[in-house]
C-alpha cells in the first residue's frame, strides 16, 4: 500500500488508522467534516486534509491527486439513541454508496468497508428471537451496496466489522469508557446478567487488523477485526474492575437486556488465516493505558474548568 483515503479520518478509529498509515510512509487523503475534527494530523508528512461531508463526495477525485491503492470509509453519522433511528440510518447507507462511487470513479484498487458486529445482534421479543438493530441494519445494508458498487466498477471489496474498540484517544461516552471513568472514580457498577459472550478490542490492534485487511485482505470477504478472546461480558468487565477499583461492586442483573450478539455467523480467525495478523495488545496492559489517559483528561477538564 501506498496510498490510501481515509473517510471519518478525525474520528476515534479513523484517526488512529490513519496515524498507523503515515507512521508506515503511506500517502493519507483525510476526509471529515471539519478542519477541527483532522486538526491531529496537520502538518504531518504525507498527510493531505480533505473536508467533505457525504455530500460532496461526488466530488472527491477532482481533490485527489493520485492513484490510490485503498479506500477506508469509517465516515458515519447517528450515535446513541440515534442508531434505532431509521431516518438516520438510512443517510448513512446513502453516504456509503456516495462514498464507494467516488471511489470507483477515482480508480481505487480497494474498497474496505466499517461493517460492524450489530449486523449480527438479536434479542428475544414476542415470542421469537431475531435481528434486532436498526444501526446493524444500516451498516449490513451499506456493506451489499458497497460490494455490488465495488464488483460494478473494477475495485477489490473487503469489509471489517469490530466491535467495544476502546483505548488512547477515545473521547466518547460509549459504554467502555464510561465503565472504566466510573470504576476511576471508585463508583459501583449496574450491569446486565452478563451471560452473553463479548469482546472488547484495543485500538492498536485493531488498526492493525485494518492495515492487513487493506494489505492483504481477500476480495469479496468480510473480516472480523477484535481480540479473538470472546468471552462472557461479566467475566471483561470483571477483570476490568479488578484492575481498574478493586473495591468496587458490580451489580450484575441490574438491567434487563436480552440483546446479544450472535457470534456463530461470525469467523474471528479468519484474518489470521487469510492475512497473518494476529492481535498481540495485553489485555490488563491496555486497560491501564487506557484508564491513565481517561484519568489525565478528566484532570485536564478539571483544571480548564477551574
């Protein structure tokens, strides 16, 4: 690889991958919203800002001046409540198709999608069990037009789901974060039953994951990028606590939540066998990092608000 677009490029993901590329010498064409949002990577060598919502994306290959060998889109809209909005979701599927048409028309040799294991989530309501998310319902819809426009236009086409991707620079509220800044704060935890398996992913392996699904990726396959260590989520957010306030209580059966993830339609290994890659990142080392640096930014909010 040596040139590639980056879509949501100021985003938690995004932006990480695309420091991976630029640490690697790849040639980086960011695309968000906002100068704000890529303002990380300003001034960086080989990195060329492009702001563009889904919009104007038709209008990309007159931005880019170069043969580029993989398009990542991350760019995405509808977060928290809104991923069981349809209105919403049904933009995001439009953007996609924006987005791999531009693609196309710039002459990519790859397009790698950001599916996402909410394709596969169910729950159990009235009488039956079956899919259940309104955002998995998007990015599934997204990922069959993304492949049809990939295969219509000449391009290799690889999708990557992940999911609970936590770390170093991500500054939202999504439940990861928001369990570990309680547990930094020595507060108890409300949580499900906790039975159904889970995964939750350090960042730096998953960009790693993404670079070798650009790299090395098989076209037409959809690879999953995470730990490989499924497991009960009582049992992640135990060990979490431990490391994070081992004097905090976990309440499990708090909540009700009978949505889940179906993981026997997904194959977790099968970018080891396609690609080689496989996550190395300490599982009790990355929490740490992680909780240091959601300590050092809660102390620098602190001391900007004084």
């Amino acid at each position: 690889m040596r040139t590639a677009i980056v879509t949501g490029a100021g985003g938690f993901i995004g932006g990480a991958l695309t420091e991976l590329l630029l640490d690697k010498g790849i040639i980086v064409y960011g695309v968000d919203i906002s100068e704000k949002l890529l303002a990380r990577h300003a001034g960086k060598a080989g990195f060329h800002p492009i702001i563009a919502d889904f919009s104007k994306y038709a209008r990309l290959h007159e931005l880019v001046n170069d043969d580029i060998d993989v398009f990542y889109h991350f760019a995405w809209k509808g977060y928290g409540k809104d991923t069981q909005n349809f209105d919403v979701q049904i933009n995001n599927v439009i953007g996609t198709e924006k987005a791999c048409e531009a693609a196309g028309i710039i002459r990519c040799r790859k397009f790698v999608f950001a599916c996402s294991s909410y394709e596969y989530q169910k729950s159990y309501l009235n009488g039956k069990t079956g899919l259940c998310s309104v955002y998995g319902a998007a990015k599934a819809a997204s990922r069959s037009f993304a492949e049809v426009v990939s295969h219509r236009m000449g391009m290799q086409f690889c999708g990557a789901a992940f999911t609970n991707v936590f770390g170093i620079g991500d500054r939202s509220s999504r439940s990861t974060n928001t369990i570990i800044r309680k547990l930094l704060r020595g507060k108890d935890i409300n949580a499900t039953k906790g039975d159904d398996l889970y995964d939750w992913s350090y960042i730096d392996d998953v960009v790693g994951g993404l670079y070798a699904v650009g790299e090395k990726g098989i076209d037409g396959k959809e690879y999953y990028v995470g730990s490989n260590r499924l497991r009960p989520f009582k049992d992640i957010i135990t060990e979490v606590r431990d490391i994070v306030s081992p004097g905090s209580e976990i309440h499990f059966g708090t909540f009700e939540d009978n949505a889940y993830v179906d993981y026997t339609n997904i194959d977790v290994y099968q970018l080891y066998r396609d690609t080689g890659y496989y996550p190395l990142s300490d599982f009790k080392e990355s929490i740490i990092k992680t909780a240091k640096w959601l300590q050092d930014k809660e102390t620098d909010k602190y001391l900007a608000d004084y």
